[in-house]
C-alpha cells in the first residue's frame, strides 16, 4: 500500500497530464476525486486553442450531466470575464483555463457566454440520434423518432414477438423457423414470446452475427463453426488463466500425487475415474481446450464437491485408509496453494467450462431462433416507423450504419473527421459494446502527432449498469490497447476532495480487501485503486457498524429510524440520505417514518401500482375493456366509489358464474335481495357506467376511463395535486399502448405499470432523502445511512435462453449462446450452467462495486445498519446470506460483528429467550371510509348490515399521548409477564433481565438515550408485580396467557388478544388487562375510576367472546403493576 505522500505525488502528475492538451489519455477517477471538474479544465484547456467551438464534442451519459457541464462551463468562462479569482488551488486552475478561453473568445469573437448553443457537449444518444437524423437513407434504418425506455419499451419488443406468430400462415422459412421454436417449447406462446423480445433487447449484440439472416446453409455452418469457435476460445482463456496461477515449484509434488491416486484407482477397478485422464502424464495440463477435462479433475482433486479446499479424501479418489503419507502430503501442498491469490476462484471456475461444440438437436434449434431474429426485427421496425418512436440501441445501431465500416468510412464518418478535432468522454465504464463501437469509428482514421486527441475519463470501481449493458471491460482495453487509431496514456487520480480523512482511510482499508486483487477485462474483475484525502478533511468523518441480531424487518426499521433521529437532532442544517439495494426493502422503513412524523423525499421508489388511486384506476380499466372480467367489476362494487359490503356482494354474484355483472344489476330479483343502501349505490353506478361502456366507437380509451373516472367522483378520492399527477400518468400509460379503443392484452398495461416508478412531491426544507445505491451514484451527502445491507436480493428467474458477451484478449467480443430448452433440461446443460456461473461471478463483482459507490457517498459520517442470522441456538451468529451486501462485507467486518454479538450478551441469554417467537396476531382488514361525492348516496353504518369484513381493533385501545417511552415500556412488560405465566422466565436473574430489555428495547427503535429510562420503568413494574400478592397471584396460577379469540358480535367479525386469563379456585375464569400506567398527586381511587370506566368497553367485548368458549363464570379487571393496584370492572 502506498503513503499518503506517494499518492499526493502521483495525483498532482496524473491531472498535470490530463490537462496536457497534446496528449491523449484516459483517466480512472474513483469517487470524490473531482472528475467533473477536471473534465471541465481540459475543456477550457481546448476551447484556448482550437479555430472553433465545435471542434471539441464532449459526450455525457445522461442529459443532466450534460446540462451541467455546460452550465459549469459558462459559469467559469463568466468568473474569468468578472476577474473573481477563487482561493482553492483546483478552482485557481480552472479561472486560469477559463481566462485563457476567454481570450481566445475575444479573438475570434465566439460569444459563447451569448451563445452557449456552441458548445458541443450532449449525451452519446443525443449525438448518435443526430447522426442518424442528418442521413436517414444512410443510415440504413429510417428516421429516429422519441426513444422509448423501461415498460413502454418491453410492450414493444413483445409486441413485435407476438407479430412473428403471422408467419405461421406463410409458406417458407420463416414460418418454420416458428414452428420449430413453439414445438420445442411445447407450444408455450408466453415462453416463446419472452424468448424473442428478450433478443429484441438485445439485438446489437445479434445482428452482427445474423445480419439479414441465416437462410443459406452456407452461411448456418459458418455460424455455428463461429459460435463453437468462441465457446473454445473462453475455454482456452479459462485455463490459459489457470495455467498462470499455479505455481510451477507445485507441478511436481501434485503429478507425484496424482499418479499414486491413479495406481491405487486402478488396482480398484475404477479406471473410469476422471483423473485416470491424467495417466502417464509427465507435466500438467496446458491451456488448450482439450486440457480441459484434465484439468477438471485436478480441480475434483484439490477442491470438494462443495467447492471448498479439500481436508479430507478417501479410497473413492485414489487414496486408501492405509497410507497415510500421502494424504499428507496432500493437505500439505492443499495448505499451499491455499495461499495463491485467486487460485481457488478459478479451479471453481474452470469445472463448468462446456464442450466446445453444440449436439445436433441443440443447433437446429438455436439455428431457428436465429432465422427467426430479423424477422423480429423487421416487426419492431414496423411498429417504430407506426409509432414514430425508436430505442437506444435503434439510435446506437442507426448512428453506426450512418458512419459505415471502419475500413470504408461513409459520408457522416469523414464530415465528422474533418470537423472533430478534440473528442471527450465522461463515465467511460458505462459504455456499451455499441456505443464503444461508435467512439471507434469516431477515431478510426486518427493517427499520432495529427493534432487530434481523445480524452475518456470514469472510475471502473463505480461500473454498476450491467442491466444497462454496460461493459466495464471495455475501460479496461481501451486503458490497455486504445480505441480505434488513438492509444492512451492511462492516469490514475488519487485524491479525494469529497470524505472526511477518516473515512477515506476506511475505503481504503475495506476496499482493497473485498475488490479482486487485479483487472480482468473477460469477467469485469476491477482491483481498488488507493485514495487520500485532503488536508481541509484532516481528523474527520466517521463510520459505524451496526450489526442487529435475528431482527425482524420492523424490527430493523425501528433501529434505523433511532439512528435517523439522532443523525438529524445532532447535525441540524445538513443533508442525510438513506440508501438500499432494492425498493423492496423499504416499505417497513418508510411506514415508521411515516409514524414518527419524520418527512422524506424518496426518489423513484414506490410503484404506480401500489398507489391506491391506480389501484381503483386499473380496476376501472380493466373492467371496461371487458365486461367478462368479474374480479375487475367486483373490485369496483367493493372499491370506495360504491363501497357494497360483502354480503351485498356475495347475494348479487351468488349461484351464476355466466352472467357479466354488468347483466346482474339488470336482475330485478337479484337487486331485490340486496339491502336499500346497495341498491341506491349500484342504481347510480349503473348510470355513470352506461355512458362510458357504450361510448362513441371514436373514443380512445384513454378518454373513456377519464370521463368514467371523473363520473364516479374520482377526483374527490385524492388528497392533494401529486395524486392528481399519478392518475394522468395512468392515463397517458394507457394512451401510448391503447389499440382501436381497447387493449390487446390487459396484462401488458400492468407490466408497464410495474416499472413505473414515482419519487414524493420536493420539498426544500426537507433534509432527509431515500433513494437506491443505484439512483445515489454521482451524488453526496453530509451523512449517508446503509440500510438492510443483510437483506438478500431476490433469486431472478432461470432463464432458459441464455447467452455472454465474452471479451477476448485481443479485445473482440465474442457471443456465447446456449440453446433455449424445455425447463427439465437446463439444469443437465453444460453451456447454459457455465453461462450462467459466469453471469453470476460478474454480478457478484458488480454487487461489490455497488457497495463502493453506496459507501463513498458520505461526506462527513457512514453508518451501515445490516440483521445477521442466529443459529438455532442462539449460541452464535451466522454468515450473511450469500446474495446480500452484508456477505460483501464479510471478510472486513466479521470481527466487528464478533465483538458486538459478545457484548450483547445474547448467547447467556438464549436459554431465557428460547421461546421469543413473533406474536400472532389476527389480521385486521379496514375498510376506507371516504366522504362520497355530492350527488351519491351515503356510505352505509357499519350496523346496517351484518358485514363480515370489519374487524374489531379494541386490543389497541392506547393513548399515544403517554409517550413512545412508556408505551415502550409497556410492551417489554407485557413480554415478560407472559413468559413468567408460562414459567419460562425467571427475573431474579436482574443483570440478563437488563440485557434482554436492552435488546428489546432497540428492536423496539427507542432511541439510545432512552433505552435506560425505558428498561428502569419495566423492572420498577416488574419488581413489584413480584413484591405484589396479587401480581404473583396473577401469573403463577392456572390460566392462559396472550390468548387471541375471535367471534361475531353485532354481525362483525372481532378479533382480540386478551393479556391473561387467570383462574381462581372456585373456577371463576378472570379476564385480566395489563396496564403499565402509572399516577402522581392524590386521588388514586378517581384515577382508577376513570381508568375502568375507559376500558370498560374494551372489556366488556372480550368477555363476549370469551364467553363462546367456557360455560365458566367470568370476571373482568384491569392490574396495574406500577400502582400493585388490582380494579375489577
């Protein structure tokens, strides 16, 4: 590891050279080290020099980066007219740049500060759609409209699948191709269709291949002796990789080894053996893909089947009990090679590598799929031309035909090199394979000392858009081998203006230890490159682990919104941020936030669909593109614009599964049976939905669920104008897709839906932000809080069809594809398991990157806040689950975990926590209750009719203005009192007592400064619950404890947990409530007067219920431990 010192140096030369306007040179920037900046100063560098503006095209990934720039730009070359020389060293570089451009400005009286149109600078989509708009004949793919993204996009790729079925009627290949592909699949079309638009998405890494097709038998075989070829290539480079690893002083001692296993295998009779492969053997195995079997059972040799390094073998492998020698010689050269960096990767790695060559039966199939893939393509060609709309890879693939071949530039090619002088790119490690294709026809005909130069920067550590298809080993070829006719010089910067000193050592640290150890472009591994920090950061930022112990979900989310309070009480005036993996994870967190009154801005997080306002919108929509769907229609008679009761429901639809329910509400006999209320509520129904059921035949659908929304007092269900907004981007949804006033299928707009994501309503006062790690990238916050880093990642479906783009040494990317195939045969496929470890070994380095990114977000203080398992137990912790970025984590954090799970005491306490189970409690379904509309009839009384939906929810009779503290309080006490009923606890024990409190406390989320207050108020109670007769009466009894009972009482359905039911001698059955309140001043007997009379009601309804089960006599009262006062009611 380098000093700080070395680092500095090697910093101040990498941006001495990044701004050297001569030189070419690509820059890795890791987080925070002021890449934008940089790329600014090279810009201004430029704008001194060139004979005009647009010789100098600077490409962005996203528009808002490239307004940005711009902005920046101008507001530099604005500071430099002004003379506002800044006092940092970085911004006195940039005035300097600045000033000099503005003086190049005067000379040629550019006016760019007037005239900011002429500064180049624009996304790589942008510009590519440009080219292509510019040559719509040329460009071979007619015009580029709107780009289509996310939900929109995939409705469009399926469409275009489910067109190709037309072929089906037409004699010829095609037809057949389909053919060929439904039979194999069974004639699953839903399979069928996922399989095409899947390669519809990705067809710039297709068509290279098929071009216009595969229809020529010529042209099959060279495909397939391609696609082998590739297959045997990655073999090779597999074990050309494992041939460097391992250490040539082993070769000997292992053959040694190997040919005692193979004497002894066949003395067994068991010549069949995979290292019977190796026999006669004098050196290892080579690089060439017939090695690969061998190499195999080196690996079976040295490794479990579990993956692990062998401890232990036996006869089954060549070595019998008898000598026991060799076994350890074995262990021994096991313990050394143990040692090798990255050799246990890799002999893993190598065990799925595939035959390098397809079955009969395999191709014939891949090869119909292939047929099948420009008809698709024509299809989604059709429906972009229709539409006027494209996608990325439209404009990427229209922009490269535009230029044309690297060996015969086009029209647009050599315009360009002409007018190009300077090239630069930002986030170079997000480019995909065709937009890396672009910069090199960009920089074909470039050659050295020509005066043209190309500046790419990013940070491979923060590559994380493989589903975007993004390749971060393009970053590293280019750093190795140039793009196109330009070599680059590669730079590293190492400071890092962003995090506090001690922060940045702690990256460094953690960093180097979870990142690969080197750069591997073929399977995107990226090694850490070293930061320091500042000198104004000097002794700051901090970093706090906290691991939870077997929390729940809520339990986590209550820990998290402790840490959240204390963060914004002690930093009033600076920005918080809360990051996770996925959405998902959030829901229990934003719920107590919500409860704590804490405000929020969430950024792209909650689902269109989750929404209630589109939830009553989809039941609307779907409900009048078919009168036949009757869950649609019943959502609507139970949704809050006509709110029947299920018994009113269930007497309309009851004994006719035929009939519409539509036809139903014109059944005068069943309307009779149907209470006053329901008639009134669907007579008017009726009405409103008439109109936009036989609307106009011109009528979009769209306008038809806007009028009948509008009909139904919609707009009086929505709270404020941001609901308003989701409901017009329902609808716009809808008008996109919508065919002929209808949907083709239904399922589509949900899909759609799915993906459409929606961020709270901005407000500038509001200091906490949630967000993805994803959605985080290129932003910083004074604090930034990790949440549920134990949380796994949900398990993708298996997909059946499966491919890579591997990258060759000589950086020529190259497709390996498995067949698609009946589910029951993926799992027997060599290439498709090998295709699929290799996808989930560069996920996992992804996930790794993810975490850098989420982490060097923080400005001043990290807190990373992740559940660790317990075993059964509850004597240890267990390693994180394998998908989660807690595992990531893993080998730099266990020790802290150890030390806290040691201090927390839990395994002295396991015994007495044994039987913490989660409570179960009944569910509770609440029914809205909304003001209707003026014109509609009233919501009817719960009493009307007897409706078995409501629930009762007296069990939560509280007053929240007692405070969380006591309420907390409370609930430890109730915990405890149940288990010393069931004799399962003992508090004698005062010091576990406190510990398991404490625990219960923070899974609780009281905050850290209270959890003392909080566990001293429940031993007061429980102290003397125990110094009490009646308490001890209470608990050490015969009854039952925390029991949940259930029953109909007025025509509902109630639903309670009652605290203990105590028995006394003369059988009375004692229903008894807990209650942890307590009383200052006089008057104790009011107090408790008061006390009964408020829970009385609550009282009352358990003894109805309980009253099912026993013919006992029961008795109700309230037990107050704080007060040892015992209150019949």
């Amino acid at each position: 590891m380098l000093t700080d010192f070395e680092l500095l140096q090697a910093d101040e030369q990498s941006r001495a050279d990044a701004l050297d306007v001569e030189r070419s040179a690509i820059v890795q920037a890791p987080a925070g080290s002021g890449k934008t900046e940089l790329l600014i100063q090279r810009y201004l560098k430029l704008l001194a020099i060139v004979n005009n503006p647009e010789e100098i095209l600077a490409l962005t990934f996203t528009r808002k980066a490239a307004s940005e720039m711009q902005l920046r730009v101008i507001g530099a070359l604005r500071r430099a007219r002004d003379g506002i020389a800044p006092a940092a060293e970085h911004e006195r570089t940039t005035f300097r740049a600045a000033t000099a451009a503005l003086a190049r400005d005067r000379q040629l009286a550019w006016n760019l500060i007037q005239s900011p149109g002429r500064l180049r600078i624009q996304t790589i989509d942008a510009f590519g759609a440009g080219i292509a708009r510019s040559q719509p004949l040329s460009s071979g793919l007619g015009g580029i409209g709107a780009t289509l993204t996310g939900a929109e996009m995939s409705a469009m790729y399926r469409a275009a699948a489910a067109a190709t079925f037309d072929s089906l009627d037409a004699a010829g290949a095609p037809g057949e191709s389909v053919e060929r592909v439904l039979v194999h699949l069974d004639n699953h079309t839903g399979l069928y269709i996922s399989h095409i638009s899947r390669m519809l998405a990705y067809r710039d890494q297709w068509l290279a291949m098929t071009g216009s097709g595969l229809s020529d038998p010529q042209n099959a075989i060279a495909a397939r002796k391609q696609l082998e070829k590739n297959i045997e290539n990655i073999v090779v480079q597999q074990l050309s990789r494992l041939c460097r690893l391992f250490p040539e002083g082993r070769a000997t001692e292992l053959l040694a080894l190997i040919s005692y296993a193979i004497e002894n295998l066949h003395k067994s009779d068991k010549p069949e053996h995979p290292l019977c492969e190796l026999a006669g053997d004098s050196k290892l195995p080579g690089s060439a893909a017939g090695d690969r079997v061998a190499w195999q059972a080196i690996s079976g040799l040295l490794l479990t089947k579990g993956g692990d390094w062998r401890q232990s073998i036996n006869k089954n492998d060549g070595f019998p009990a008898g000598d026991k020698g060799q076994k350890k010689s074995l262990y021994a050269l096991v313990d050394q090679l143990r040692e090798v960096p990255d050799l246990h990767e890799n002999l893993l790695r190598i065990r799925s590598l595939p035959e390098p060559r397809y079955v009969d039966e395999q191709w014939d199939v891949l090869l119909a799929l292939l047929k099948l893939l420009p008809l698709a393509v024509a299809e989604l060609q059709r429906l972009f031309s229709e539409r006027g709309v494209s996608d990325h890879i439209q404009v990427a693939l229209a922009a490269n035909h535009a230029l044309g071949p690297l060996d015969q530039p086009g029209e647009i090619a050599l315009m360009l090199d002409y007018q190009l002088r300077h090239l630069l790119v930002d986030e170079m490690q997000d480019t995909s394979l065709s937009q890396y294709g672009l910069l090199k026809k960009l920089t074909a005909g470039w050659s050295p000392g020509d005066g043209r130069t190309l500046f790419c920067v990013g940070d491979p550590m923060q590559s994380i858009y493989r589903f975007r298809d993004a390749e971060v080993g393009q970053f590293l070829l280019a750093r190795l081998n140039g793009i196109g006719g330009v070599k680059l010089d590669s730079l590293v910067l190492r400071r890092n203006f962003r995090s506090g000193e001690h922060l940045v050592h702690w990256f460094n640290t953690i960093f180097s230890q979870i990142l690969p150890l080197q750069d591997d472009a073929s399977s995107g591994a990226i090694s850490y490159s070293e930061s320091v920090p500042v000198e104004e950061h000097a002794n700051s930022g901090e970093y706090r682990m906290h691991p939870l112990f077997d929390a729940s979900p809520d339990e986590e989310a209550r820990y998290t919104l402790g840490v959240i309070r204390k963060c914004l009480q002690e930093h009033p005036g600076e920005d918080l941020a809360v990051l996770v993996r996925s959405r998902t994870i959030l829901p229990a967190l934003t719920h107590e936030l919500r409860l704590a009154a804490i405000p929020y801005q969430a950024l792209d997080i909650d689902k269109l669909t989750d929404l209630p306002e589109i939830i009553d919108l989809l039941a609307l929509t779907r409900a009048l593109c078919h009168e036949s769907d009757r869950l649609a229609w019943l959502a609507l008679l139970r949704g809050p614009w006509v709110g029947l009761t299920w018994c009113d429901i269930h007497c309309m639809v009851k004994n006719d599964a035929s009939s519409t329910v539509f036809e139903l509400l014109d059944d005068a006999s069943r309307m009779a049976s149907l209470s006053v209320d329901a008639v009134d509520r669907l007579t008017k129904f009726r009405e409103r939905m008439v109109a936009a059921t036989r609307g106009s035949a011109t009528e979009t659908l769209r306008d038809r669920v806007e009028l009948a929304w509008f009909a139904l007092g919609g707009p009086a269900m929505l709270r404020d104008a941001e609901q308003l907004d989701h409901v017009y981007r329902f609808l716009d949804v809808i008008g996109n897709i919508e065919s002929a006033g209808s949907l083709a299928d239904v399922n589509d707009l949900e899909r759609m839906l799915d993906r459409e994501r929606v961020s709270s309503k901005p407000d500038p006062d509001c200091r906490l932000q949630i967000m993805t790690m994803h959605k985080a990238k290129g932003l910083q916050f004074d604090h930034v809080v990790l949440h549920g880093l134990g949380r796994a990642a949900r398990i993708s479906d298996k997909a059946v069809l499966s491919w890579l783009i591997n990258t060759g040494s000589d950086g020529r990317s190259e497709m390996i594809i498995s067949t698609v195939g009946p589910r029951s045969e993926v799992e027997n496929d060599p290439l498709h398991q090998f295709i699929e470890t290799t996808q989930r070994d560069k996920e996992r380095l992804e996930l790794d990157r993810l975490l850098y990114v989420a982490c060097t977000r923080a400005v001043k203080s990290l807190q990373l806040i992740g559940n660790v398992g317990l075993t059964a137990d509850g004597q240890s912790y267990r390693s994180p689950e394998g998908r989660s970025l807690l595992h990531r984590l893993w080998p730099a954090i266990e020790p802290v975990v150890a030390r806290a799970f040691a201090e927390s005491g839990i395994a002295e306490s396991a015994a007495s926590c044994a039987d913490d189970e989660p409570q179960l409690v009944a569910p509770v379904l609440r029914r809205l209750r909304v003001e209707p509309p003026s014109d509609a009839p009233p919501l009817p009384r719960c009493g009307d009719r007897p409706d078995q939906s409501a629930t009762g929810n007296e069990s939560q009779v509280e007053y929240h203005w007692v405070g969380a503290a006591a309420r907390h309080a409370g609930t430890i006490v109730h915990r405890w009192l149940q288990r010393m009923s069931d004799g399962i606890a003992d508090i004698d024990d005062q010091d576990r007592l406190r510990r398991t409190s404490r625990r219960w406390a923070r899974a609780l989320g009281v905050r850290e400064d209270e959890i003392e207050a909080v566990c001293d108020r429940a031993a007061i109670a429980l102290e003397k619950i125990s110094a009490d007769a009646r308490g001890r009466w209470l608990l050490f009894g015969d009854g039952r404890t925390e029991l949940a009972v259930s029953g109909v009482i007025d025509g509902q359905v109630r639903s309670v947990i009652i605290d203990r039911i105590r028995i006394d001698d003369e059988g009375v059955h004692w229903i008894v409530d807990y209650k942890t309140s307590t009383h200052e001043g006089g008057d104790l007997e009011g107090f408790l007067q008061q006390e009964a009379d408020r829970y009385k009601p609550q009282l009352d309804l358990y003894a109805a219920l309980y009253a099912n089960l026993t013919d006992a006599p029961v008795r109700t009262a309230l037990y107050f431990p704080l007060l040892q006062k015992f209150c019949e009611v």
